[in-house]
C-alpha cells in the first residue's frame, strides 16, 4: 500500500552553498509518494493523485514537507544532563558528564534513556543520528535495540577511553579493540543500524588504544569513525602537552590511523591552516555543534572557510554539551555564529545543512537526507505558523525562504506537524 503526503514539497538536487537557493526544488502543492519505505515519486499533487488513486492521502495544506532531520553528533548518554549550569568543556565532562555516563552501567538505565531520547527526537523531526554510547557495550546495544524498535536509521559506538577518566570509566586498548569489534559485528549493516568507531577523544586515550582502534578501523574501513577535534582552546593545549610529537591535534588521529574520508570530527573550531587543508586533501567530514560551542563557550566555527575548502560538514546538536534536543533551534544557532564571523547563511543552506549536508558528512547521501526518488522514506513535515508570533511573520512572506526562516529561528517541537520514519508515520503532533 501506497502513501501521498501532500503539501509543499523541498527537495534538493544539489548543494545550496555552491549552487545558491536554486539547488533547491520546490512544489507549491507538491506530493510525495512512499511505498514499502522508499519514496517512489515527487511532484505536482494532483498528477500524483491521479496516477497513484489507491495510494492513501494525507493532506498537510500548506505545511513543508522535507527529509527528516539528521544529527551528525551527538551523546545520548547526556540526555538526562542537558542544560547544566557554569561549566566549560574539561569541568562539564568531569562535573556532569561522566557520573552520568557511569550510570549507563545499569542496562536497564541504557534502554531508558535510549528511548526517552529516541522519542524525544522523533518529536523534533529528528530521524536519523550519529551517536556516542558509553563505555559500555550494554549502551551501544540499547540504542541500537530501541532504534530498531523504532525503524530508524542510526548510527553509534561505544565511547573507548583508558585515561584521563574515572576508573569506572576507563577500558583498555585491547578492551576497547575487542569489545569494539565484536559491537560492530553484531551491529554494522544489521536493518538500519551503522556501527561507528568511537574513541571519545585524544585526551582520555592512551597512543596504544588510539592505534587498537585505528588498526580495527583499518579492518572495518567501510564503517564510519568519530571524536572530538578542537573544541576549545584549553583542549588542544592539553592535547599538545599529551602528545608532545605530533605536529598538531589532526596528526595525533592521523598518527593512528584514524584519519580518512570516512572519519567525522566533532567541533573542528580551533584548526591551524596545515589541519584544515589535511581535513580537506583526505576529505574527511566535520560536525558543526552551534548550540554547544556557544553553551560551553568554545569559539565560533568557520563554516563559509570550511566549506570553500570543500570539506562536508554536517549539522548536530552535540546533546548534552549541546543545549537543545531541537535541529530547527541548531539551525539558528548556526545561523548566528555565522553572523558573528560577518556571514549570513541562507535558509536553503540551514536546512540543508540539517538533512543533505549531515547525511553527506556521514555517508549517508545516497540513501537518506533529500526527498528524491529511492531514497529512504524519512520525512518531516514543518508547520510554517507553529506560534502566533512565527505565523504573523511567515503571513507576510514573499516567497518559501521568507516563510520558513521565522520557523528556523523561533520554531521549536510545535512546528512538527508529523515525522515519518522508513515509510511510517512515527511521530503526529497532538493538536491543541
Ligand atoms: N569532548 C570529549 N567528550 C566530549 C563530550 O562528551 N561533549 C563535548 N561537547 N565535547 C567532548
Ligand atoms: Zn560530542
């Protein structure tokens, strides 16, 4: 049985950072139609209705109907942690973050969060993301377990740490190496599932474990590999005192083996002119964290630079060093950190960043992330009049940008109308 979503319809065919506003594809009164979780065929509403008469309707009038929204990093251990108080990156880890994550030896507390988060973010149109777990391999199999239950595609590994940590979070190389493989074959390329190598960052590694990893990761080269890179400045200082030899953060990876163009770096603020030109001649990708970096204070990312360098970035919410579960709100976090280097950033580039960009950064591009034909069927559908103060803005709009630039900068979880996860509607905002 056929599904027709009806209403306007984004797509894009290409990058609006290179191409402008017209990469996009838009139809007024547009249809998408989904059969067996693909989405079989976009266009005019009316065509599709009368080609496809069988295929049930579901009319969202003048709401937008787009690809889900995609996270490109983030901690769904710090769910229960978000928005906590006075802390920059080191302080917040050892405050907040790491008791939390000590908590998920507990499997029963590893499937309650991972729900709690995974319904959470089906709520805000998020329908795919790239996660850290914990140490715990038990973390790494709840998230999996409840994104199966939930059809999304999702992609995770368990966080290897054997310094700098408490002891009750800390594993080994070999440890983490074994426990890491043996998660990757259980996981990597079961249903939608994609299992990602996951040493948390330079710091909390040892140089043996950094190297167990890349040596895992040169066994497995298809499955992605996440850290952290140059969050903050305090950060890399340390970094440099760690690893007195390297040339700079990027070579510490590199010097592992954990540099390709399947690795996918979080933050990348602090890049020194020889890490940015390495990032973009291996043509790995980065995760831009707008409400983090400004939450625990970190810098200001350089996405026009980054993205003339032609590197693929990604958005993400960093939840909890990021301070909303929301991509519409990191979308205009991304927007005025932009504005504070002197750049604006289009609403064209904004979405797409939250949907093809992010699937692009983690591989994903030619499955999910853009509305066109054989892609996978995840979609949300965005209420541009959410609130009375985004409606009396979007009324007196001149054209889509105008109209949903009000929702992106003010939208929160009542601007979901629906969420519509591998074909399925997952997620059906209650009306008022
Ligand atoms: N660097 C290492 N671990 C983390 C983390 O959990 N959150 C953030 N924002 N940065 C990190
Ligand atoms: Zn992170």
């Amino acid at each position: 049985m056929a599904d027709l979503l009806v209403g306007q319809v984004l797509s894009f065919a290409a990058d609006p950072f290179a191409e402008g506003p017209g990469a996009a594809r838009i139809w007024e009164r547009g249809g998408v139609l989904v059969e067996a979780g693909r989405i079989a065929a976009l266009g005019d509403a009316a065509s599709l209705a009368a080609a496809h008469p069988d295929a049930t309707r579901h009319d969202y009038g003048a709401a937008l109907i787009s690809a889900g929204f995609i996270d490109a990093h983030m901690h769904y251990p710090q769910t229960a942690i978000i928005a906590s108080w006075g802390k920059r990156l080191i302080d917040w880890l050892a405050t907040y973050t790491f008791p939390e994550e000590a908590r998920f030896a507990d499997p029963a507390y590893c499937a309650e969060i991972a729900g709690r988060y995974l319904d959470m973010a089906l709520a805000q149109g998020t329908t795919s993301m790239c996660s850290f777990a914990t140490i715990h391999p038990a973390s790494v199999d709840a998230f999996f377990t409840a994104a199966e239950a939930r059809q999304m595609r999702v992609l995770a590994g368990k966080t290897c740490m054997d310094r700098n940590a408490p002891a009750d979070l800390r594993d080994t190389a070999e440890a983490a190496y074994d426990q890491s493989r043996a998660l990757l074959q259980r996981w990597h390329g079961v249903g939608r599932a994609r299992y990602v190598i996951t040493p948390r960052f330079a710091p909390t590694s040892s140089p043996a474990q950094l190297a167990a990893l890349g040596a895992l990761w040169a066994e497995h080269p298809d499955c992605l590999m996440q850290t952290h890179l140059s969050e903050q400045t305090d950060e890399v200082a340390w970094v440099a005192a760690l690893y007195p030899k390297a040339r700079d953060y990027l070579d510490v990876y590199e010097s592992a083996g954990l540099l390709g163009p399947n690795a996918i770096f979080g933050h990348a603020i602090h890049l020194t002119t020889r890490e940015r030109a390495r990032l973009a001649e291996v043509g790995a990708a980065v995760a831009h964290c707008p409400t983090s970096n400004s939450f625990i204070g970190s810098g200001l990312f350089d996405m026009a630079g980054l993205k003339r360098d032609g590197l693929r970035v990604g958005l993400a919410t960093d939840t909890g060093g990021g301070s909303s579960f929301s991509m519409l709100r990191t979308m205009a976090a991304a927007y005025e950190i932009a504005q504070l280097r002197h750049v604006a950033l289009h609403p064209s580039q904004l979405i797409w960043l939250a949907t093809a960009g992010s699937a692009a950064a983690l591989g994903l591009g030619q499955r999910i992330g853009s509305l066109l034909p054989g892609h996978e069927a995840d979609l949300v559908v965005l209420d541009l009049a959410s609130t009375p103060a985004i409606a009396q803005r979007s009324a007196r709009a001149n054209d889509l940008w105008e109209a949903l630039f009000p929702t992106i900068m003010m939208g929160d979880d009542r601007a979901i109308r629906a969420t519509w996860v591998n074909g399925r509607l997952a997620h059906a905002r209650a009306l008022a």
